[in-house]
C-alpha cells in the first residue's frame, strides 16, 4: 500500500511540473503523434482493402474453377456446366431455376476522370441468374441487360472513377458497339465491375470455355456436402472453393504489402518518436534532480520512483496516440488511393485506433524505462550538494 | 580552429542528450531516404524507359490478339524501322510454382533494334538457326542451373497441333534486360516455329514491338498506326514503352499524396524534438556562455559555435541515416524491379538536414548569443 501511495504521490508532483517544461512535454506529444498518425493511416488502407474485398462475400457463396488452377483463369467447358447444373445442395431461385452464375472475365480498357490516365478494369460475362446470386444488386438508373444483345450494366463507382460509363454510352468491343443500359449499387463495394451477357462476351472474344462458375447453396452448412459431390464426380475436374477463401488468394499479395510498408514506416517513426521521448524525459529527469534526491533522503523508495516516471511517460504518450488517430482520421478517412493499381478507400476504424493507443504505450514504456531508472539512481548526498 | 575544441567539447559535454539526437536524426533521414528515393526513383526509371520503342496492341485489353497480317500495313508507315510480331504464353517447369514467361519473337533483321534485351552475337545467330532454340533469361539460367545445349521441357495451357501441351526447347545462349516490366522469369522462342506447332489461334500475335527510325518521329508512327485500323475488326493501340511504363507504374505514383504527407510529419516531428533539445541544453550551459563571453568571445562567435554543433550532429546523423537508406533500399524496390537509389535524393536530403539544423539551433543560438554576462554567470 505505501509503495502505491509513494508512487501516487511522486506522479503527483511529476505531473504538476509538466505545465513548466510544457516543451518537453509537446516534443512528446509532437513526435507520439505522428508516429501514430503514420501507423494508423498506412494501416487504414489495409483495412479499407479487406472492407472492400470482403464487403460482398458471402458464406452461401461457393466459385468453381479447374483443379489447381485460379479461378476466373480457369477453363470450364459447356459439357460440365451442364452437370453442374444437376449438383445437390444448390439453392433454386424463383423460377425453380438453380442459382448458378457463369461467369466469363476479360480485362477492357477504361480512362480515369479527370487525368486521362488508362486502367484495365474486369468486365465480366454473366448468366442473367446473377441478380439472383447477389441478393444487394440495386439498379439506381436504367435496366438489367437482355440476353444476347450487345449490352453492359456498370457498377455506380465506374461511373465515378472513369469516363464513358453514362447511361446510353456505347464502346467499341471488336468492332460492335455495346451499349450501356444499366446502373447498380452493391452493398458497400466500392470496385467498378462491369457485366454483360455471357455468351455475348464469349463470342466477342471468340471463346468456348467459362473462366468460372459461382454457385449460391441453399445455406452455408451445405459446402461440404457440395464440395465432395463436385470432387467426387467424374464428369468434374473441377474444385469447389467458398468465396471468401477464392477473394483471400486473390488479394494475399496485395494485403501482405500494404501490411509490410505500414508496419516499416510505422516501426521506424515510432523508433524515432521513442529516442525523441527518451531525451525529453532524461531532461525532465535531469532537471528535476534535486527534487528526487530529496524525496528519496525523506525514506521514499527507488521502485516508487520507477514507476512513477514510468506512468508519467505513458500518460505524456496517449493523448499523441489519440490525437494521432484522430488526424489520420480527419485527414485520410474515406479518401481513395489507388495503390498497385487497386482502387482503395481508406478506413481507419475503431480497432486501427486501439493499435495506435497500443503503439504509443509501447514507445511510453521504452522510453521512459531508462529515464526512470537514471532517476531511481541518483545519488542523494551528490544532487544535494549540487544545489 | 580554435573553435574546434570548443564545439567538439560542446556536442560531448552530454554525450547520452547528443548520441540520442544523433540516433533520431539518423532514423528520420533514413526513412526520408527510402520514401522518398522510391518516388524519385519511380518517376526516374519512367524517364529513362524509351519512346522510340513502340507496342500494337489491340485498343480492348493489352492481351487480345492481334491477326499477324498487320505486319506488312504497320511495316509501311513511314518511319518504321523495324517490326516484330511477338506472341506470349504462360508455361510452367516441373512443377506449378515455378512458372515461366516465354515470349516468342521472329528474329528478323535488326529485331533487337525494338527490344531492350543484350544478347551475344552468336546466340543470336544461333537462334536464327535452330528453330526450337530458346534463349534464357540469366537469372532463370541460373536459378534453375540451365546450360547452353540443356533440352529443357515445359508445360503450357497452350497445346500443340497433336493436342498435347507438353513444349520442349533447345537452350542456345542468355540475355539480359534492362526494362523494367514484363516478369523476370522469361525466355525467348521462335515465332515462326510456335505459330507453326500450335493447335489454334494460328496467325495471331500478342502484340508488335516497333523500332521507330527517329525518335522524334515516334509520335507520328503512334497516330498513323492506329489511324491506319481504326475502324476495323482489329482497331490498335500504339504507345512508347515510356507510355506503357508510365501506366504501369502510375499506381505507386498515387502513393505520393501518402509518401509527402509522411515525410512532412517525421520532419515536423524532428525539428520540434531538436528545437526543444537545444533550448534545454543551451539554458542549462548559460553559466558556461558567461563565462566565454566574459573571456572575450563575441555575441557572433558564440551564435556561430552554437549552430556549428547543430550542424555537426546533423550532417553527421543525416549522412550515416541515408547512408543507411541506401543500404535497405534494396528491399523496398522488391517492389518495383530494377529499381536504385536516385543520388539526387541523397542530396535533398542532406540540403533538408542542413536547413533543419539551421532552423532547430536558430533560437537557442540567438538566445546564447544575446545573452546577458551578469545575469547568466548568476544561472538566472
């Protein structure tokens, strides 16, 4: 009890000196929240990607594709599809029909708004079944495409992002234009996805195969049972995948960078924000020799002192920490970057600010850990002398 | 000169307050330098990449093919110098992961005139001569330990006229590249026996590299080339490797509003965190100043010895941080191949430590020099 009284007591007093060496304090504050706020907004656009990715997944999702091979680069051929069709498990839309999407993908050519510059963006060749299998396709303008006619339908952050996505507007594909005919919102994503007819598409570019098929089952539970019902089936080389772990490979490498610089940089600031912390409270520690060493003549002990320097640092280091988040909040929340050529909105969210909190203790604790002890260390009858 | 001690005595007279000071610096320029040379050197390789060098592509997508009987059309625009049809597949080596580039060109004439590649003379010859040679990449050369002679066989989606899609090539010499795109894991085949072996998409290519005869002439060739199919089945689009490369790389470059906004914080963060170390130091050695200025030394000698420590520690720390940016730089540019530290950033970076002591030793060197003998000798 007398020690936490001890430690209580010292924090007190440290605490109530910060208002005179309010520069010490700040360079704290100062050096904490950049660090903090570099961490959390390189950590943000890792976030905002996973959002982005993960938004329209759904457990009751399941994608085909060839056996080792990635799906939406696999060739599946008219003969399985049609087995395809008569699997179990698979859950029937309102026509009896099942809900399975053929999907055939193909990169085309877009210009960004504004500076001109030229992404490739994936327009996929769908069976009219996938406003079905995705239950969060709204239509805000115009109408779903009609099967065999030269027609798209865009998602609204095309129409965004890049030039020619209007409604009415028409592309080049081969020679034939095709016509924009519909709007749609899906859920929260923010990527720009492009569909047409898939036999359309396949025979604009002169194909047979289907890169992959999307199955939606009757619920989540049943993946298993279809999974060994594709394997099993020897008219099948196919591999049933559940859509969260087909979206995982996909982005692994994506989400490994973003991971690896956020952590570089952060690691580095935060390296430079301890040093910076470590002189502040070696100063403070310096200037307030004389008061140490009279408190430990009066029977305070060396472990009340640790602490309570300790404590002092952490509590300097926090408000960094929230401030920190706060800023990458303010400044980058919502903003798109388009890192490696993925279009990603930013989102530092409620857990991204509690890793900045965790950070900023972390650099508190090794920073005041030395000053502490140097504190814990000095000499009672020298400092008083020096006086 | 008589100064040096003086300064020397003064950077060391805390040495625990100087080394982490040091340290800081050193870290910040450090990242300063990495962040910063992958933007420099991004815009750098872009400038270097050439414009006399043109891609045919189809104006849908960088992969859909081409009918090989534009040769002739494009060969006849004038300012061409050379065309060559170049045709790629994905092929793998043994086993799944160790996947392969393989680019199949028709080496005619002065076909090397479109390509970035280095190769012996004799290679070339003898993969004019031998048709299923294949010329390797060194790298790959030596990850896999191929030799010039090895018959190295190859699995490819793409199958052959028998229907199997097992490919074998005869290995005749290595290259180097200097472009930065492409994959570095690649070989190069002949078109020619390619088209000829494959079961479908015959006559089709890829893409067409074009050699331009001038280049101050490439933009023309650009517009005349895709003027030339415009509205056809098989509409071009013509671009500059530096074009290709510059959207290419475009991604990182949206990284920048990213990049300068952390660069700006560690520097703000910096200079407070020096700024306050110096006041505090300078305050604390008031008594010291009295005393050089009672001896005789100048309000201006003593402003100068204040920020010639200043400027020590940091031109030290800022060159042993970059110093340490070049060193690391290596693993940041995994990301963009080929890519090196721009010395330019380095001598930014040094300008920026230069300034930043300058600013940071400012006020305390004021503050030492206007210093008032009665009251600092007092430690008032």
């Amino acid at each position: 009890m007398n020690f936490v009284r001890q430690s209580l007591a010292l924090l007190h007093v440290g605490l109530s000196g910060v208002a005179a060496r309010p520069s010490s304090a700040l360079t704290i504050l100062i050096g904490v929240t950049c660090a903090v706020g570099a961490l959390v907004s390189m950590l943000a656009m890792g976030a905002g990607a996973r959002r982005q990715e993960m938004g329209a997944v759904r457990a009751d999702h399941v994608i085909l594709g060839k056996t080792g091979e990635r799906p939406g680069q696999s060739d599946i051929s008219k003969d399985e599809s049609a087995v395809i069709l008569g699997l179990p498990g698979i859950r029937r839309g309102d026509a009896g029909e099942p809900i399975v999407v053929f999907e055939s993908m193909t990169f085309i050519e877009g210009r960004k708004r504004g500076t001109g510059t030229r992404i490739y963006f994936p327009v996929v060749g769908v069976t009219s079944t996938v406003t079905q299998y995705l239950p969060e396709l709204r239509f805000t303008a115009g109408r779903m495409f009609h099967p065999g006619l030269h027609e798209l339908i865009v998602s609204n952050p095309c129409a965004h992002q890049f030039t020619g996505f209007e409604l009415g507007d028409t592309r080049l594909i081969h020679g034939v234009a095709w016509t924009i005919e519909g709007r749609f919102d899906q859920g929260q994503a923010q990527e720009c996805v492009v569909y047409g007819d898939v036999d359309s598409i396949m025979s604009a570019f002169k194909r047979n195969t289907y890169t992959s098929v999307a199955v939606m089952l009757q619920s989540a539970a049943d993946f298993d049972a279809f999974r060994d019902a594709v394997s099993s089936n020897p008219a099948l080389h196919l591999e049933a995948m559940h859509e969260s772990a087909v979206v995982e490979d996909e982005f692994k490498q994506l989400n490994a960078i973003l991971f690896f610089v956020a952590y570089f940089v952060g690691s580095i600031m935060a390296l430079g924000a301890t040093l910076g912390a470590v002189n502040s409270l070696y100063a403070i520690v310096d200037s307030r020799r004389g008061e140490l060493a009279t408190v430990r003549a009066i029977g305070f002990g060396p472990g009340p002192i640790v602490v309570s320097v300790m404590v002092e640092s952490l509590l300097l280091a926090l408000p960094g920490a929230l401030l920190g988040s706060g800023l990458a909040w303010i400044l980058f929340n919502g903003l798109a970057a388009s890192p490696l050529g993925y279009s990603i909105q930013l989102a530092v969210t409620p857990s991204l600010a509690a890793i900045g909190v965790a950070w900023a203790l972390g650099m508190g604790m090794l920073g005041g850990l030395l000053p502490a002890l140097r504190a814990a260390r000095v000499p009672v009858t020298m400092a008083l002398r020096a006086r | 000169m008589k100064f040096l001690p003086l300064i020397w005595s003064g950077i060391w007279r805390k040495p625990g307050r100087s080394v982490l000071i040091f340290l800081q610096v050193c870290v910040a320029f450090a990242l300063f330098g990495v962040l910063q040379g992958l933007k420099t050197g991004v815009e750098q390789l872009i400038g270097q990449t050439r414009a006399d060098v043109l891609l045919v592509h189809g104006n849908l997508a960088l992969f859909d093919p081409l009918p090989l009987a534009l040769l002739e059309q494009i060969k006849s625009v004038p300012g061409v110098k050379v065309v060559v049809p170049v045709e790629l597949f994905g092929a793998i080596y043994q086993t799944p992961n160790q996947k392969l580039g393989v680019v199949a060109v028709r080496p005619d004439g002065d076909w090397l005139s479109a390509f970035t590649f280095t190769i012996a003379p004799e290679y070339v010859a003898a993969f004019r001569r031998m048709r299923t040679a294949a010329i390797i990449r060194e790298g790959v050369a030596k990850k896999y330990g191929w030799k010039i002679g090895d018959h190295i066989p190859l699995l490819s989606k793409t199958p052959q006229k028998t229907g199997s899609t097992d490919w074998a090539f005869d290995i005749v010499g290595t290259y180097t590249d200097s472009d930065l795109g492409g994959g570095s894991d690649t070989l190069l085949i002949n078109y020619d026996y390619f088209d000829e072996a494959r079961l479908a998409d015959k006559g089709t290519v890829k893409h067409f590299k074009v050699a331009v005869s001038d280049p101050a002439l490439a933009v023309a060739v650009t517009d005349e080339i895709d003027r030339r199919f415009a509205n056809s089945a098989n509409q071009t689009l013509t671009e500059s490797m530096r074009e290709l490369a510059q959207s290419q790389l475009q991604s990182i470059g949206d990284l920048n509003f990213l990049i300068r906004s952390i660069v700006g914080a560690v520097l703000v963060a910096l200079l407070f965190a020096t700024a306050t170390m110096m006041m505090q130091s300078t305050r604390e050695r008031m008594p010291e100043l009295g005393v050089l200025k009672t001896l005789g030394f100048t309000g201006v000698a003593v402003f100068l010895s204040i920020l010639a420590e200043a400027m020590t520690i940091f031109v030290a720390a800022a060159a042993s941080g970059l110093g340490l940016a070049v060193l690391i730089f290596p693993l940041a540019a995994n990301i963009v191949p080929g890519l090196s530290m721009p010395l330019i950033v380095v001598a930014v970076g040094m300008a920026c430590a230069v300034l930043a002591a300058a600013i940071s030793a400012a006020v305390p060197a004021v503050f030492a020099a206007r210093l008032n003998i009665v009251a600092a000798l007092a430690g008032r």
